[in-house]
C-alpha cells in the first residue's frame, strides 16, 4: 500500500471517528466518552501481528511462555491473539490494561486479522478505546 492511500485512509478514519466522537460526547452520561462517564484515550494506533486466530490467550501464554504483550481481541466472527510492538509510538499504554478486549469492528475490518495471509504480518489498527474492555476498531492496514 502506497504511503499515500495509507494517510488518506488513515486521515479519513480520524475524521470519521472525530465525528462519531463529538455525537457520543453528548449523548454520555458524566460527560466523558465511554458508556461508564470515564475518559477515552483518543485515537489509538497499535502496531501488532496476528499470533493466532480462533486461540485463547490462556492458550498462547501456555505453548509460547515467552512471548510478551499479548491482547486477546474478541469479536461475533471470532478471537485473534496478537502480540504488540507500540501503541501510538510507545511500547506500551500509560496505565495498565486488561489483556482482553471485545472489538466493535464491522465485520470485514475483523475478517483483516482472521486472514490467513494476514497471519503473522505486522499490522497497524487504527482504535478508539473509549474504556478498558472495548476497543473500536476503523481500520487495519497491513504493513509487513
């Protein structure tokens, strides 16, 4: 994918999500952005590949003991378990996160992960985490 495609998609995604944003800030009770009135960390870009798809975390943890940063992402299509490199340009978020996620993702974004010719390339996903068990899935672009 040209650098090119990958901004415009990348900046149409944040303008989307910006909209979407502004319509849930009113509608929130407590005046934040996520369902329980707390703050949303914005837009997330995470940097991960596919460990495997249709596996637990549990299941990851005890054949790979050694791999580190690992997410489960639950989604209606299925769970993926990837492993992390950066967060926005960071290795990892500023305050603790559960390793578990449920994804709202329409289902072609979820189907990106689930690919098999996507499995174990590098990826960036492009979230809003409006609390710490659900993760908004606009875009993946495969990178690697």
């Amino acid at each position: 994918m040209t650098s090119f495609k990958r901004l415009t998609i990348g900046l149409a995604a944040a303008l989307l999500l910006a909209g979407v944003t502004n319509g849930a800030r009113g509608q929130v009770a407590g005046g934040g952005l996520s369902g329980f009135g707390g703050e949303s960390r914005g837009l997330t870009i995470i940097r991960a590949h596919v460990v495997c798809a249709s596996c637990t975390l549990n299941e990851v943890h005890k054949a790979q003991p050694t791999l580190h940063h690992l997410y489960q992402l639950t989604h209606p299509q299925g769970q993926v378990v990837l492993q992390v490199s950066t967060i926005n340009g960071a290795t990892m978020w500023e305050t603790p996160l559960s390793p578990r996620f449920t994804v709202r993702a329409q289902d072609r974004v979820f189907a990106q992960l689930t690919a098999e010719e996507n499995l174990t390339k590098e990826m960036e996903i492009t979230a809003l985490l409006p609390n710490t068990a659900t993760l908004d899935i606009a875009t993946i672009a495969i990178t690697g």
